[in-house]
C-alpha cells in the first residue's frame, strides 16, 4: 500500500481518476450535465431525474418501482443498453457486463476513445458474475471478502428460528439489490414482508410475514411503530449504521420486558475473498482501487495487496466525535 509506485501506475490512476469525474459518465450519481449509467436497483444514494442509461432489465424492474412523475419521465427516455455490446457516452467507450446480481445488475468496463486504461467499475459482484480483461479494477469494500473472519452470511435456518421464537425479526439491508437476495435466498422456507422502497421487487411478497425487510436509513421511520420486534438482523452494516441500531434497540428495551436480538450478517450471494481473489485473476490481475466504508477499505486493500495486486484506496470520508 505505500510502496512507491511506477511512474505508468501514477499515470493510469490519474486517468481512471478523470474518466470518473470529467467525462459525461457518472455512475449511480445523478449529475447536472453528465448522463448516468444505472448499476443496480438502489445503488444510487437518490434517484434524481436525468438522463439515465441501464440495462434493459433493471429499467424494466424500475417501471416497477414507487418513483416520482418526473421520475418516471426520466424512465420514459433512458436508454436500454444489453451486456457485452459497446457504447459511447461521451469521449468514453462502455460496456455492461454482468456482475452476477438481479434484475439486470451490472459491471461496467470503460476506456477513453483515444486509448488509456480500461477500467472495470463494480458496484457488487455475484457467482455469476463475468470477469472482463482490465488494466483497473474498482471495487466497493464489503465485510463479504473484505474482512478477516467477518460476519457469517445470511441462513434461512436461522431467520427461521427467530421468527419461531415470536414476535418480529427485522432484516436491515441497504438495498434493494441486496433485500431481493434475501428473499431469493428465503424463498420458499420463509415469507417476506417488506419496507414500500423494497416491496415492488420482492416476488411472493406476504404483508403478514413476520420477517420484515428494512432499509438501514428507515429504522426510525413509522412502518416500525408499534411492532412487536423481537430480533434486529445488521446485513452488511457500516459501524455507523450498527451504533443507530444500538441506540434504537436501547430505546426499545426501556419500554418492553423483552430485549432484541441484535445479529450481525452479510448479504447472500455475493462473492467471497476466494471467489473475489478467482475473479480478479481472470480479470488479468488488474490494479484495482478500493473504495467504501473507511474500516472496510484498510481491511479489503490489506487483503489485496497481499495477493499481490496494486491497490489505490479512497475511504469515504469520516467524521471524528468530539468527545
């Protein structure tokens, strides 16, 4: 991590840097001027209107979706790209491939028109996901393959045995990419209900459940009021989003006899650090920029680097508590 680079790292990193901030293309960010290339359901922190360009079978999952007219009007004249056949945005050569996630999920491979590096942007991969030949490979730091002896993957078997129990078990993921997963992977040993950002996606959904699938920016919203809940279940969790659940769960017991279980998961059907390590090696061995959650990134560039691969980080931005 701080050994000193070639001078053609150096160079190929700046460029990478460039075709993500100064071209037409942003990916899952809706910016004023530049067409956005939708990854996955839910990737982007908002769905701002714009132009917007997706594989064909997530614009089709969004037409299904509670979005806003204007919204829908941006659905209305995005453009429908299919894997493996290049476009252009810009000064920019793409591709989608799939990344191996639901409903049209998608990596997608980009060079400058005049040559460069390619680069392979991932969002989250999947066992079906397809390696593409790269120069760069970046990758967002998930606790799946970033973490030394991280949390254990979601089992059916034990959200099961906390419903038994009585009461009801809330599964917090962060989107809908990753609560579709979760319902696959239930599917059909137990029922889902879920939060209206999910429930559009979620095939076989049953408001009765007494498994709820949650947003991790919802804990505190009304559809949890009033619920008898017995077990918290993290997917995936930033320590951020674990110290909320902490707090909310401390309000919660002062007023019940009974506590919450809090349990901390990853999300099914993702790829792990063997599988990810297999993944990077048939990219070509790729250097690969990590980026994400700051504990995540040291974890996942640690790993990486000891594979042997040239790794860039850039932890999102933290901020300190004034004790």
């Amino acid at each position: 991590m701080s050994k000193k680079r070639p001078a053609s790292h150096a160079d190929e990193f700046a460029a990478v840097q460039r075709m993500l901030a100064r071209e037409r293309l942003s990916i899952d960010d809706s910016q004023p001027g530049r067409t956005c290339f939708l990854s996955h359901v839910g990737a982007q922190p908002r769905l701002l209107p714009g132009p917007w360009v997706g594989h064909r079978d997530l614009i089709y999952a969004l037409a299904l979706a509670n979005i806003s007219p204007p919204q829908r009007t941006s659905l209305a004249r995005a453009v429908l790209v299919e894997y493996e056949r290049e476009f252009g945005i810009g000064h920019l050569q793409l591709e989608a491939v799939p990344s191996g996630l639901p409903l049209g999920g998608s990596s997608l491979r980009m060079r400058h028109r005049t040559g460069g590096p390619a680069c392979l942007h991932t969002w989250a991969l999947g066992p079906g996901a397809k390696p593409a030949q790269c120069d760069w490979l970046l990758l967002r730091a998930q606790p799946e393959w970033a973490v030394v002896d991280g949390p254990p993957v979601l089992r059916v078997e034990g959200l099961e045995m906390l419903a038994a129990l009585g009461g009801e078990v809330v599964v917090l993921v962060a989107t809908a990419t990753g609560a579709i997963q979760i319902a696959r992977a239930c599917a059909p040993l137990v029922k889902v209900a879920a939060h209206p950002r999910f429930a559009p996606h979620i095939e076989g959904h049953d408001p009765d459940s007494p498994v709820l699938l949650w947003p991790h920016d919802a804990l505190d919203g009304a559809g949890l009021r009033g619920r008898e809940i017995t077990a918290l279940v993290l997917v995936d969790a930033p320590e951020s989003t674990r110290r909320e659940a902490e707090t909310w769960c401390t309000r919660q017991n002062a007023a019940r006899p009974r506590g919450i279980e809090l349990v901390d998961v990853t999300c099914p059907g993702r790829l792990r650090t063997a599988e990810l390590t297999a993944f990077w090696r048939a990219c070509g061995e790729p250097s690969v920029l990590v980026r994400g959650d700051a504990a995540w990134v040291t974890s996942g560039a640690r790993i990486l680097a000891d594979l042997g691969a040239a790794v860039e980080i850039q932890p999102e931005a933290t901020q300190l508590e004034l004790l």
